[in-house]
C-alpha cells in the first residue's frame, strides 16, 4: 500500500493516471487490474464511441441554431 499523504489536497507530487498507467512498476496497478482493462478495452470503446458520437453531433445542432439565429437577426 503507498503510503499516505499528509495533506490529502495537495497533489502537487501526483503523476498523472496515464503516466502511472505506462509505468510497468505502478504499485497502484496489478498485473490482473492491467490484463482486465486491457481485456475491457473494446468494449468500453464500443460504449463510448457512440455517445460521444450523439454528443457531438448535438453540440453542432446547437451551434447551428444560435449561429443560424444570429445570422438571420438585424
């Protein structure tokens, strides 16, 4: 277990979760942890890809509206 920190708010010393994730000694990470996501990882894309998909394409809706909406005003 790493040990704790004695002001739980200052991540001034925190690499990032990407960084841990690359490092093969990561205490925070166990080999079982990392085959499990490396497992998951089509499926967790095949979950978020198309919500972020519907997400943009309603973001561009909205755009469009309140740019088409400007455009049409004096």
């Amino acid at each position: 277990m790493p040990p704790r920190r004695e002001n739980p708010d200052d991540d001034s010393d925190q690499e990032s979760i990407l960084d841990l994730n690359a490092r093969p000694d990561n205490p925070y990470i166990t080999e079982t942890v990392r085959q499990a996501l490396h497992d998951m990882m089509p499926q967790l894309i095949d979950a978020i890809i198309p919500q972020l998909i519907s997400q943009t394409v309603e973001a561009v809706r909205q755009v469009n509206a309140v740019a088409g909406g400007a455009a049409n005003s004096p």
